[in-house]
C-alpha cells in the first residue's frame, strides 16, 4: 500500500499522559498537513511542513502540541498532558507541489482522553 | 478568515436518482480552489472533485459535477445515479492563499435500496 499511513490507528490514554502520533506520507510528497477531527465537524487544520520545515501552525495548536517532521519524510505529532478536549481525530494528509494538487488523506489516529 | 457552511446535516436519496449537496463560503481572496471531500465509514477521506475559482467552467468527474456560483460563493455537489457507495460524509473545503483547506461541517448522505 503507497498510501499516507498513519500509527496508531486508536489511542486511549489517561488524562495528563502525553501521546505521540505518527505519520508516513507518500513516499515523493514534500508536503505533510496534520488535522483535528471532532465528532461531527470537518477536520481542523493544525499545521504543516513542506519538507522539514514547519510553515505554518493554527492557533488551535496550543503550547502543549509540538509537530516535526525531522528528515523530511515522516512526521510525528506530540500532545503533551492530555486533557479530555483532546479527544478527536487526528488526519495527516500529503501532497506535492503548490494547491494543484490534492492533499492525500490517511486513515487517522483517534485518540480518547479518558 | 475563511468560512465554509454546509446547510444540510443529512440528506438522503434512491438509488439510481440525483441528489444535491450544498456548499456556501465566505472569502475575500479572489483566487482559491474548492473541493468537495468524500469520508465513508470509518475509511479514509478521498477528492471527488475539484473546482479552480479561476474557471467559469463547472468541473465534472463520471458522475459527479458542481454548480460553482462565484459572485453567490455557492458550490453545489450534484451526484447522478446515486449507487450504494456513494453513502458518506461529503465534506466542501476551500483552499485560498494558504496550503491549508477549510472544511464545512459535512453533510451526512443515505443511499437508500
């Protein structure tokens, strides 16, 4: 499968635990998107990397997210002590080149903060 | 700030028949691209269609097209011949100057036998 993969595909912590997602996207895409997803609303856009280099991040990524994308490939998102508001799912998407092209979607991660 | 509102929740339609799905946006970006996003059950979200603002031309895929409306930012999904696949959350997103997509809340399609 070449598609955007993403692990774990469910997450279930303890409140004030801190979680780490990951994100594989297609092999030759330069760019990576992370999403929120809460139940019964369209994904939120988090941030985004083109190669290694984050390019822009949504005041919804609190102090407690961080995002990396180290070698340009694939990506981790981190939530440092969760709180029950986390709970969501997390979407990565790829893509190359500028708007032209559509962004590729993963499975998810779904986190619940109990 | 973009918005994207989707009016209708939940829509359902026979199979075989045509539904409409309805999309308004607010923007004060000139060019931009909008999108309509299918999401199945518990599968990932894939592109059913495409509209660059720039085209007066509506964009059509098999059985899908939209009636793309700048001056009323409207962009409606038509889906001819409704097969049982096509039951999904469809989301409307837009695109403007930045990479990032800004998605309506979705409207939740029944395909009925």
């Amino acid at each position: 499968d070449t598609g955007v993969s993403q692990d774990p595909r469910h997450k279930i912590t303890k409140r004030g635990q801190n979680v780490t997602f990951r994100c594989d996207p297609i092999s030759e895409h330069n760019r990576l998107y992370w999403y929120r997803q809460t139940l019964g609303q369209g994904p939120e856009f988090l941030t985004y990397f083109q190669n290694e280099a984050q390019l822009e991040k949504s005041r919804l990524l609190s102090d407690r997210f961080s995002a990396e994308r180290p070698k340009g490939s694939f990506s981790t998102l981190e939530i440092q002590r969760t709180e029950q508001g986390d709970s969501a799912m997390y979407l990565c998407a790829s893509n190359f080149g500028d708007t032209l092209y559509e962004q590729y979607f993963g499975p998810g991660t779904r986190l619940t903060v109990t | 700030a973009q918005t994207v509102t989707q009016s209708q929740p939940e829509m359902s339609v026979q199979e075989a028949e045509t539904v409409t799905l309805s999309c308004t946006y607010d923007t004060s970006e000139s060019d931009y691209y909008l999108f309509w996003y299918k999401q199945p059950p518990s599968r990932q979200m894939i592109l059913v269609i495409r509209q660059e603002a720039y085209k007066q031309q509506n964009a059509t895929e098999n059985r899908f097209s939209v009636n793309f409306q700048k001056a009323a930012k409207s962009f409606s999904l038509k889906i001819s011949d409704s097969q049982l696949g096509d039951a999904a959350m469809y989301f409307c997103a837009f695109q403007g100057g930045s990479e990032k997509l800004v998605f309506g809340k979705g409207t939740k399609l029944t395909v009925n036998p």
